[in-house]
C-alpha cells in the first residue's frame, strides 16, 4: 500500500510591475509562474513589541508593536523547466528549430 498527498492549494506568482527576466518583459498584473501541484503550505506572521518602563520595579508602563512580518512558505511536488530558471536565476531563454529546449 502507498500514500500519497493532495495539493492544497493553485498559486500564481504575478509581477507588480513591469520587469526583465531573462528576454522576456513582465507587466504589472501578468502572471510569472504557476505553481499547481503545492502539497504543503504554511503562513506565520510576527512582531517586535517595545516596552516603556519606569517606576518602581520597572513595571511596564506601555506597549508599542513595531516590525511586523508575514511569511509564507510552500513546498512543491514538481516544478516547470520555467519555473526553475526563474527561481534560480538562469532567466528565460527562448527556444528555435535550431536550439531547442528540453
């Protein structure tokens, strides 16, 4: 017997503004790449709080919430030969009858 995982969710990475990536140009709202086989995803978010504090005992007197982060994680089962130039920095590269790209 074998098990398996479902994916749990479709992402689409889409470019906030216009951008190069290898000889392609992105707009603002075209999507980059697609991940459609994620099996594992979390979301954790964070903050620094600072405290004012004085008096007797050093008793915290106030509370501010300062740097505040959000992060998203996702592990996916497979990946597109044009999603892994793009996640590694190869960039796109355009294929012809002469170069293919496999």
């Amino acid at each position: 017997m074998k098990f398996g995982v479902r994916e749990i969710c479709d992402v689409v990475l889409k470019a906030k503004s216009a951008q190069k990536i290898g000889n392609k140009i992105f707009y603002a709202g075209e999507p980059v790449v697609y991940f459609d086989t994620l099996k594992t995803s979390s979301m954790e978010g964070a903050a620094t709080t600072v405290y004012a504090q004085g008096g007797r005992g050093n008793a915290r007197l106030m509370a501010w919430e300062g740097e505040r982060t959000v992060t998203f994680t996702m592990e996916d089962a497979l990946i597109s030969p044009e999603g892994f130039m793009i996640l590694s920095g190869a960039g796109l590269i355009d294929a012809s009858v002469d170069q293919p790209i496999y």
